[in-house]
C-alpha cells in the first residue's frame, strides 16, 4: 500500500485496473481480493483509507468527516483524477452520500450498499 501526507496524516491508499476512476474508501469494511478484482475489470480502483481507519495514521482524535473527505479528494488528486465515481458500503456506504455531497464537484456519481445508520450532514 502506498501512502499520502494529507494535512498532518499519512493516508493509504491502493490502486488496481483501469477505466474511469472509482473511489472506494475503506474504513471498517475491507475489500475482498474478489471484490476489488471485480471492481478493476471497468475502473480505475482506488481503495482509501480516511484518517483513523486501516493503514492510514490513527490520529486519535473524534472522527471528523470533512477531513475524511479531505483526505479521499487529496488521494484522487494526487492520481491525477479531479473527478471520479465513488462507491461504498456499510461504513462507506453511509459516509458515500456524504462525501458526495461534500465533494459534488468531483464526485461525478455515486453507489452505496447497506447505507442505513447514523447520519453525517
């Protein structure tokens, strides 16, 4: 997994296939081998961990959504993709609107699985 400095924190991301770019964020979901492989066969994959989350810095402060979201543009950009296709599920998948909306002029579209449960905006 590589790394970005975002704001005071290292960042983990990884990146898989090609076709337009989809951003997954991985906080307490992992993607499967299977999962990301089927993701790679049309997109360019990039699998993210916010802040506080997998491999990426635990700051051990509150979790702060707008840095999350941050932190997710801050590695699309870094890649090169201003714009780019978001997905998520359980976790991400309720933090997948939010950073949508947060980020609706990147974000050219969005899937979320099992979104229910606390509400970010």
């Amino acid at each position: 997994m590589e790394s970005l400095s975002v704001t005071g924190a290292q960042i983990a991301f990884r990146v898989t296939g090609s076709g337009p770019p989809l951003l997954a964020p991985e906080c307490n979901y992992t993607w499967t081998p299977e999962h990301e492989q089927m993701m790679a066969r049309r997109f360019t994959l990039i699998v993210a961990s916010p802040r506080d989350f997998g491999a990426s810095t635990r700051t051990g402060g509150s979790y702060v959504p707008g840095l999350w979201a941050s932190d997710m543009f801050a590695v699309a950009r870094h890649l090169g993709h201003p714009r780019f296709l978001c997905f998520g599920y359980s976790f991400t998948g309720a933090f997948g609107p939010w950073l949508a909306m947060r980020l609706a002029e990147q974000c050219l579209g969005l899937l979320a699985g099992a979104a229910g449960g606390r509400r970010f905006c």
